[in-house]
C-alpha cells in the first residue's frame, strides 16, 4: 500500500517536472532567438536614419533556478532618432516584426519619448526606447533673450526605481538636470535615456544622515571612510550611472557637515572630471567650501520644489526659484520625480520663459 502510494506520488511528480519544463520552454524564447530580433529591429533603425542612428543594447540578465547561471532574459535598445517622422516609420517596423515573430506588443507614448515592449506569451522580450532630441520636441523657440538674462537649472534627483515616471519626466520640452541614484534597477536605463534626450545627468551620491530614522542606502558614503574607500565606492556608483558629468549629495546631513570627509571627497571627484551640487541638506554644510578649496566647479541649491507635494505649493516654490534667479542672476532648484512635480513643472516652465527667466543646465552654473 504505502509503495504503491509513493510510487503513484513519484510519477505525479514526474509527469508535473515535464510538462512544468515543456511549458516553460515554449514560454521563454532561447537566448539565439531573443538576439535575433534584436539585430532585426537595430537593422530597421538603422535603415530609417540612414545608418546614421545611435543604437545601445543593453542585456538583462536573469538567475535560472535550474541551472542556477545567469541568462538574457530581456533586451533593452535605446535608438536616437532625428524626427518624429522617423519614429512613426521604426514604430511600424517593429510592429511587423513583432506580427511575424508572434510577440505582443505594449506601446507608451508621449511627447518626445517612445516606449515599446515586446513579449512573448507575458514574458517580456524586448523593451525599445525610441529617442528624438530636445530640440525637435520643443513646440516653439523661446523668446531672444541677452546677456545677464536670469537663469534657472532644475535638478530632478532620487531617479532609477521608477521607469515609468522617468519617461514623463523626460518628455518634458525644456532642460533638465536629471540627478540619478547608483546601483538600483533603472539606474543606467534612465541616464542612458536622459543622455539621448540631450540632458544633463548627474550621480545622486548618498551620503549618510543624522535624522533620526532615516533609512540608510545599502551603498553610501559615511564619516569616517578613508580616500581609497571614497574612490573606490564612487567608482562602483559611476558604473552605474553612465554619463554622469557631476554629482550632488543625496541626504547626508552628516557626511557634508564632516570637513574629514568632505575633504576627502573632493580630489576624488576633481581626478573624475566632476562637478558638485551642494543639496544643502543641512545649513551646516561644509561641502561647497570643500569643493572649492579642491578645484571642483561648485555651486548650491537655493530652493526645494516639492517639499509639500501638491501642484499649488510646487508652482509656488517655482515662483521662488524664479525671484532668486531674476535677484542673483541665477539659481539652482532641486525636485523629485512626482507626478504632481512633472505637471507643475509642464505648466509653470512655459511662463517662466516667456516672463524672461533662461531655462540652464547646472553644469551651466558651476563655477
């Protein structure tokens, strides 16, 4: 009885472990396939541009459970593309080939930024980012404007946990510093994309805190940390945020009221090329000295857009920003990646140009 029990049970299991593995082969494409349409859709970007696009692949790797080693899951292609006109044709390429090779497709749109995704039976395949410049996407010049015309850098930080956000974010039809955070899952996305779009990107460095319960990044910066430590932890982050020309803190109302440590910091980012934006976190700060005594172009927050998130209060704080450009000549605002920042940001921009204030990039106003 019990043999015949745990016989039964066995080829239970058996006949379960095959048709699980034979499900899961249909599923999941084979690494050669996945490639393959990778290299058509590179193939047809390049055909609409003339060979003349800029294409990035860039791999996800997945863990398998039987084998235990690392495999593609997915590609990621980012393609710049010089018009709009071009992207409706690539559109329509990839349509057919995802018709001809029986892949699903999901398709994000807004201004300036295009996003496919191709799956195969709900697994994801593919997830095309189609680029075209700033330039092409702003729907009208701004007014001339001369010398000593008050300028305006905003700094969007704490990016690369949200795609989706990121791709509202950058359809925006004017300058933006877009601040990334090293080691998470979007991260080298969403600076790639930044790039493409013609912004500037930075790393948002974390740097330890000194507000109680505050939640410490795995990988930061804190007191104590020696020169060979700051460089090499930095040079892990920079890996992954491809394209950084400068970085700001995020937190560290500790480690930048540290003179060790700031003094410290600073040869390491003047050896990387760097620029520095002070968040000013804490108004006992000892960063922006520091940087300067290094030789790191510098300068410092004067407002934070979205302390109080909601649409009033973060065109009020825009407002602000624009009474200290227009007062000092120029000003640095920081935000976040809210939807409530986005709108704001979508509606107040267009006023503040029109009213004379010139929309920079930060590293426009380092000095």
């Amino acid at each position: 009885m019990h043999i015949r029990t745990a016989g039964s049970l066995l080829f239970g299991l058996t006949v379960f472990a095959v048709l699980f593995l034979s499900g899961c082969s249909r599923k999941s494409p084979t690494t050669s396939q996945l490639r393959a349409i990778t290299s058509e859709i590179v193939s047809a970007a390049q055909r609409v541009t003339a060979r003349k696009t800029e294409v990035t692949i860039r791999p996800e790797l997945g863990r398998s459970w039987l084998t235990r080693h690392n495999h593609v899951v997915a590609d990621d292609i980012y393609a710049s593309l010089e018009s709009p006109t071009q992207a409706v044709v690539l559109e329509n390429a990839i349509a057919e080939i995802a018709r001809r090779h029986g892949l699903t497709l999901t398709q994000t749109s807004s201004s300036g930024v295009i996003r496919i995704d191709l799956a195969l039976h709900g697994n994801r395949t593919h997830t095309i980012h189609i680029v075209t410049p700033l330039v092409a996407t702003r729907s009208s010049p701004p007014p001339e404007l001369t010398a000593g015309t008050p300028e305006l850098a905003i700094i969007i930080d704490d990016l690369g946990r949200d795609l989706p956000a990121a791709d509202s974010l950058l359809a925006l039809s004017f300058p933006l510093t877009v601040s990334v955070l090293p080691h998470l899952q979007f991260s080298a996305d969403i600076a790639e994309e930044a790039y493409r779009r013609g912004d500037v990107v930075m790393l948002h460095l974390p740097m330890e805190s000194e507000a109680d319960g505050a939640k410490p990044e795995d990988i930061e910066l804190h007191v104590g940390m020696y020169r060979d430590q700051i460089e090499s932890t930095v040079a892990g982050m920079l890996a992954t945020v491809p394209h950084a020309v400068g970085v700001n803190n995020h937190q560290g109302s500790r480690a930048t009221a540290d003179a060790a440590l700031m003094d410290a910091l600073m040869p390491v980012l003047h050896k990387q090329g760097l620029f520095f934006i002070d968040s000013r976190t804490t108004a006992a700060t000892l960063a922006y000295d520091a940087a300067q005594r290094a030789g790191v172009p510098a300068a410092s927050r004067k407002v934070f857009l979205d302390d109080v998130v909601t649409r009033e209060a973060i065109l009020s704080q825009l407002e602000l920003a624009a009474r200290d450009a227009r007062r000092d000549g120029s000003a640095i605002a920081i935000g976040h990646p809210h939807a409530e920042t986005i709108a704001a940001l979508s509606e107040g921009i267009p006023r503040l140009e029109a009213g004379g204030i010139r929309l920079v990039f930060a590293s426009d106003l380092v000095h």
